[in-house]
C-alpha cells in the first residue's frame, strides 16, 4: 500500500478532492484505453478527477470532521480509477464520492453530541458504515456482535448507501482535504506513533483479522499465496502472534520476494 497527500488546497469555505462520478461513457474510455494510455485515467475526461468542492457538513450531532495527514492507496482505489473493479458493490453505492478509506488525521470539529474525541486529537479511521454509524436501532445481526464489516444494512439509515467511507457520497473520503466520519469509526493514535505506521492501521486490522482465525499449532506448514501489502502484512501477523512453523511464500515481483523474507517467510518461491 502507498500513501499520499494532497499539498495544495482549496478557497475558503472549500477544499480539493479527488472524485468518482458515475459515468458509463467516461468508464468505458478507461477501460478500453486505460492499460495502454494510463493518462486517461484521470482528468475531467475520465470518472476520476481532481475537483474543488464546498467543505462538508456534519450529519449529525455525533459525527466530526477530520483533516487527513495522511491517506493509504488501496488496490481496490487502484481498481476503481482503472475501470477495473467488480460492479458487485455497485448497487450500495452512492455517487459522486470521494475516494480513500485509509487515513490518519486530526479531528477540526466536533458535533454537539461527540464524547469520543476531541479537536485536536490524531486518530486513524475504522471505515465501514454499519449500523452505529447509520443510527439504525436495534442493529443488525453482525453489528451486535461487533463485525461491523459484515454489516447488512448499509443502504439505509441515515446516510447515502456505501460499504465504507470512500464510497458513500455523503462522508467524503481520505483523498481530500477534509471528511466527516462518526464517532464510533475513530481510534486515537498513541502519541509515539508515526503517521506513517498509524496509516497502516486498517490493512493490518483486516491482515490481523485473518491470522487470528487460524487455529495454528507448532507443527503446522502455511502456504501464503501472493505477496502484496495484505499477503506480507498477514505474513507479519503471523510472526507477531507467535507461529514460528514454516512459512512458504509465494511471491510474483523481486521487491515482493525481498520483503517477504524480511518479514519472516520461511521459503519465498515465484
């Protein structure tokens, strides 16, 4: 994963944005072309593009807006610029939005009913829109017992549809200059922490998530297919929670079969 920052800004009262508008000519252009001419990918011409828009407004008392230090560049943004991406999520989806789901950033306002955090604190972004965030009351089956990524209701409530924040065009996203979020999707970062590590904060979550769910033993023999940032972070959960059994993985580019030695494959094959 890369990150980013957006260095200039916008007028007063307004702030720069990378954003997605649905547009079937526009993400025909890219998908026919985009491999071949990458510049096309981006620019008034293509459905994503660098666009200045009105600050956004708190939706409701317990929502905040924070100020993005930094933003994560996910596959899956990747794939959404390129016309590459699934129209699984499609119909859950609300547009124009602002992309970016990663981030660690400074809260700048607080609602009325905030008791979470603070102006001023740092905090990096749990990024689903589950029923906490939604103000759905009782919620629903996953969110009750906390899996709030397999929430089942993220087409109503009180925001536009989106799985996560980046894909709803009501809370804006990390590649802008200013989002709103709930209170309920923010973690404060210890003051010692980089930005840099803390903007990792949610692939390790997912990575972590993942190796917590193998009932490992010392004997085992693990084969990890595919080493990109979630495959050598999942790599890394696996040393940290104390497997010390082989580790094969499978790795396609050099600088992937580099780190994975790094982060303690046992075997690194093509």
């Amino acid at each position: 994963m890369a990150h980013a920052t957006i260095t200039q800004k916008g007028r007063d009262g307004y702030v720069l944005a990378i954003q997605y508008r649905k547009s079937p000519l526009r993400y025909l252009l890219v998908r026919l072309f985009g491999k071949r001419i990458p510049q096309l990918c981006a620019g008034w011409w293509a459905p994503t593009s660098l666009v200045e828009l009105s600050e956004p407004h708190l939706p409701a008392g317990d929502w905040v807006k924070v100020h993005p230090r930094l933003a994560g560049i996910c596959g899956s943004d990747i794939d959404v610029i390129a016309a590459r991406g699934s129209f699984y999520f499609a119909p859950l989806t609300s547009y124009p939005f602002i992309l970016g789901h990663e981030v660690v950033g400074d809260v700048v306002e607080v609602g009325n009913a905030v008791t979470k955090v603070n102006v001023g604190d740092r905090v990096v972004l749990e990024p689903a829109l589950s029923c906490p965030v939604r103000g759905i009351t009782p919620p629903c089956e996953y969110c009750q017992r906390g899996q709030f990524g397999n929430c089942e209701r993220i087409a109503d409530g009180s925001i536009s549809p989106g799985v996560q924040t980046g894909y709803c065009r009501d809370t804006g996203g990390a590649w802008s200059e200013l989002l709103v979020a709930h209170e309920h999707q923010l973690h404060h970062v210890p003051d010692g922490l980089p930005d840099e590590i803390a903007i990792l904060t949610e692939p390790f979550a997912c990575a972590l998530h993942a190796a917590l769910r193998i009932k490992f033993t010392p004997s085992d023999k693990i084969l990890l297919i595919g080493c990109g940032t979630m495959g050598l972070m999942t790599l890394k959960a696996l040393r940290m929670l104390g497997f010390d059994g082989h580790i094969t993985a499978v790795a396609k580019y050099q600088h992937q079969r580099d780190w994975a030695h790094r982060m303690g494959a046992s075997v690194v094959v093509k």
